[in-house]
C-alpha cells in the first residue's frame, strides 16, 4: 500500500510538519502551529494525464500557479551546489539532534549520511507532481502525498502561503517517497528526521537561490542543520 502523508506548514518556508500512515507504518494527523485566515474553494481543472509538466485539479490559477513556482524551484535544487553541500554536511546520527534521525526509517536506511540522502530522495522525484485540491475545513493538515505523483492540496490552509512553503513541503513529501519516514503527529521530537531537516534545509537554499542570502532558520530547527548551516559561506 502507498504511504499517505499529512503535511501542515507555516509562511515563509519556516517549517513544514507530517506524520505517515500505511499498513506498514501507523500515524497520525500532524499538528499545524496556525490555522489560514479563510476558506478558499477550488476550481475545477481536471489533470491533463499526457501533461509532461505538473498538472492541477480542483486549484484555482493563483493556487496552481504558486505550486507551480514551488515545484520548479524545488526541482533545481537538485542541481544547486548550496544544497548539496549543505545537506552532505550532515552525518548520520544515533545520538538525538547530531545528525539525521533513522529511528523511523526501514533498517536500510539507518546509516544514511547526508550525501546517500541526497541521492536517495533525489532518485525519487517523480517526473512531474500531479496536485488535487480538496476542502476541509476542520483539518489543520495542508497536503496529503496520496498515490505515485499525486499530491492533495488543502485549499482551507493556501492563504498566506508561499512558494518557499511548498519547497519545503515538495521535498518533505518525496522524502517519504525515498522511504525516509518520522514518528507520530507533531513535529516536535522529529525535526531532525529526514523528511522535517530536509524540508527546512530546501526551503532556506530555495530562498539563497532566488536572493542570494539563505533563508532563516526555523526556531525549532534540529541543531545539526543549525551546525550545518553556520559552516556554509
């Protein structure tokens, strides 16, 4: 069965939280710190199945044209030498908060150091994203990373969010494509899993790309990003 993913983030590419559930793996719906000022209500563009590009459902132009600016900076991130050097500098780690956390991973990938994890989650972008926006109101979660390349869009939670967001949450959710995975619903005890340090890691390189200063750091950044960050120029 394919993971599904819960994915709840805040503006300015601060932070993105998740939880998974699969037969494999139980979770929970993950907590998001504040709640989108209104309801937008999608509209219908049925997904183009033969569109190379990503492709949107149920997304008004504004929301698929802000995931469309996420997923394309997302995507050249695997060809920045910022982000690869920043996340190649974090060793794997047993010890909490040193280095990437694996004890939500599958046992293969409990030695995975920065560089495998580059490869890794790298390999497994899919050729484009498909996004579905859904409504729901109650939900504190932004997007759901359902089946193949199809990640759902709560539209409730899109204001106020920018393209700095999404390529925290873009790399987020295909770190749990890779098989990289975090415990429970909060992001709190699980900032330095591979999808939460990942996330953090593209969205301040995403944001150097476009200005040429990093973007900051989450107040709750695991420390080994925040040791990896201050060694890069």
């Amino acid at each position: 069965m394919r993971i599904l993913c819960v994915v709840g983030l805040v503006s300015a590419g601060a932070l993105v939280l998740a939880a998974c559930a699969s037969a494999r793996r139980p979770g929970a719906e993950t907590i998001a710190p504040s709640e989108a000022a209104a309801d937008r209500g999608g509209t219908s563009n049925p997904v183009d199945e033969d569109d190379e590009g990503p492709a949107f459902e149920n997304l008004t132009p504004e929301q698929a044209a802000t995931l469309s600016s996420a997923e394309t900076a997302a995507r050249q991130l695997l060809q920045s030498p910022d982000f690869k050097a920043l996340v190649t500098s974090i060793p794997a780690s047993h010890e909490r908060g040193t280095g990437w956390d694996h004890r939500s991973d599958p046992s293969g990938h409990a030695d995975d150091d920065g560089a495998t994890i580059f490869v890794q989650v790298g390999a497994a972008f899919p050729p484009a994203i498909r996004y579905q926006g859904y409504v729901a109101k109650r939900s504190r979660a932004i997007a759901v990373d359902g089946f193949a390349d199809v990640v759902r869009i709560n539209t409730v939670k899109m204001a106020g969010a920018g393209a700095f967001d999404y390529v925290n949450t873009i790399w987020h959710e295909v770190a749990h494509k890779a098989d990289y995975f975090h415990h429970g619903n909060r992001r709190r005890g699980n900032e330095c899993t591979v999808p939460h340090m990942l996330g953090d890691a593209a969205a301040m390189a995403a944001e150097k790309a476009r200005t040429g200063r990093w973007g900051q750091l989450p107040a709750d950044a695991c420390e080994a990003l925040r040791v990896a960050r201050a060694q890069q120029p």
